[in-house]
C-alpha cells in the first residue's frame, strides 16, 4: 500500500533561477514526485537561443515565465513575453520560444505525458485514434508523441500499413535535461521542449 502523497513546496523560483551561467540552457528543475498527474519543468534559455517552431498534438502546456524577457512565436506570429506573463499553449497549435538578451527562464505545466510502449504500428494506431487498448481499457503505456505515430501515419498515407514500429532503443532520441523524444528525423540536434543538445547517436 503506497502512503499518500503530503502537499508542500517544492521549490522557490528565486533559488531556482539565481546564480545560473548566463550561456546555460535547459532544465533547472523538473517535477519528480512518485503518483503525480502532472508534469512541471523550469527551463532556462540563454540569450538569443531558442526552441524551434513546433506543434504539440496531444497536451495543453501552461506557461509562467519566472524570469527574462523573449518573444512567444506562433501562427499568428510573434508575442513579446517577459517576468509574471502566463502562456496558454493548446494542443495542437504552432508554438516556438526564443530568448531576450538577458535570456529567459519558465515553468512548463502540463498533464503527466504516459510511458513508452513497445508495440505494432497498427496497434498503436488504434489505441491512439480510440484512446483505449485492444481491451477496451484506458491508455497507460501509449507511445508519446513524435515516436512511433508520425511513421504509422506516413506508412497509411502511402497506402499500407507497415508493422514492427520503432527500434526498442530510442536512447539517442531521449532530451537528456527534459526526457521528451525527439522526432525521427535526422538533423534534429536540440530538444524541441527545452532546448538542450541531444546525445550525439
């Protein structure tokens, strides 16, 4: 029998931020509670770098920015963000962060991304399009965005379904500061949720 969970603070966003290099990037602190529902992360951005442009098909993000000043890009185009500004980034939109001279620093909230699966393409597919297993019971193990989806969609838009799905190792593909994955592609250098260089593979 696990205890619950005791409410309290997890940190200060002061001592979080203070006394960080002025040309570091990536996270400074990051959720790790046991039974949590949520993900949290603070993620720094050193002056003039950015994260790309990109859509996050599955998960609304809240957005606080703790410290700094830069500029939200979406398909509207640029927003100036700086300190005390709250970000709504719905699933699915165009989003992008790009850092102030003095950099920027921000706290990202969102639901508790599921664990990877290893699985066929086509099952995934299902289990993706329906929210459920084969069994009918809620998702707990889907693969998360930008692993196996993308391929199974181009492979069904080619007119076939392919089987097998990804390699079981996607380590090289894995944010080492964040733990989001990376998208298939090659070239993909930096995490596309907080900007940290990715192993080399």
């Amino acid at each position: 029998m696990t205890a619950n969970p005791v409410a309290g603070v997890l940190a200060r966003m002061p001592e979080v931020t203070r006394d960080v290099p002025a040309d570091r990037s990536g996270a400074l602190w990051r959720l790790a509670e046991d039974g949590r529902q949520l993900d949290a992360n603070v993620v720094r951005l050193a002056a003039g770098t950015r994260v790309a442009v990109h859509v996050e098909p599955d998960l609304d993000v809240l957005l606080y920015i703790v410290d700094g000043t830069g500029r939200l890009d979406t398909a509207e185009g640029g927003q100036p963000v700086e300190a005390g500004c709250l970000v709504w980034l719905p699933h699915g939109s165009r989003r992008g962060m790009a850092a102030g001279p003095e950099g920027l620093a921000y706290l990202t909230v969102h639901r508790r991304r599921p664990g990877l699966s290893i699985g066929t393409a086509s099952a995934r597919a299902g289990t993706a399009r329906t929210g459920t297993t084969d069994a009918g019971t809620a998702r707990a193990g889907a693969v998360p965005p930008g692993a196996a989806a993308p391929e199974a969609d181009a492979a069904r838009e080619a007119g076939g379904e392919r089987e097998g799905g990804e390699a079981a190792c996607l380590l090289d593909r894995v944010c080492p500061e964040c733990g989001r994955l990376a998208p298939a592609e090659s070239g993909v250098r930096f995490c596309g949720r907080c900007g940290s260089r990715l192993p080399a593979g």
